[in-house]
C-alpha cells in the first residue's frame, strides 16, 4: 500500500508552484516523460487559475 499522505503533501507542495517554476522544471528535466509530466502540471495549474477567475467574474 502506497503512503497516501506524502502524495497529498506533494500535491500540496506542488499547488504553489508558479508559471516560472513549471517552466524550470521542463527545462531541467532528464527525460521526455519527466518533461511531458511537468508540462501537465503546469497546463493544470494554469486551468486551475483560469477556473478560479471565471468562478469569481474577473473575465
């Protein structure tokens, strides 16, 4: 069984990433599969953003 509450901590931790900081994290990735994930992290961040201004009519 996983430990489930280092993954919520990283998904946490993971929340407060930045544009910048997802960028970072493509740029100094090993591999493609690592770039293709910090790619998805950043594309969600951002879709998380875009949601939360549309929910609060600042669009």
């Amino acid at each position: 069984m996983c430990d489930a509450k280092k993954y919520f901590d990283m998904y946490q931790d993971m929340k407060t990433l930045q544009p910048e900081d997802t960028l970072q994290l493509v740029l100094e990735a090993k591999d493609e599969d690592e770039k293709k994930f910090f790619g998805m992290l950043g594309n969600f961040l951002l879709q998380e953003k875009q949601q939360k201004v549309i929910e609060d009519n600042l669009f």
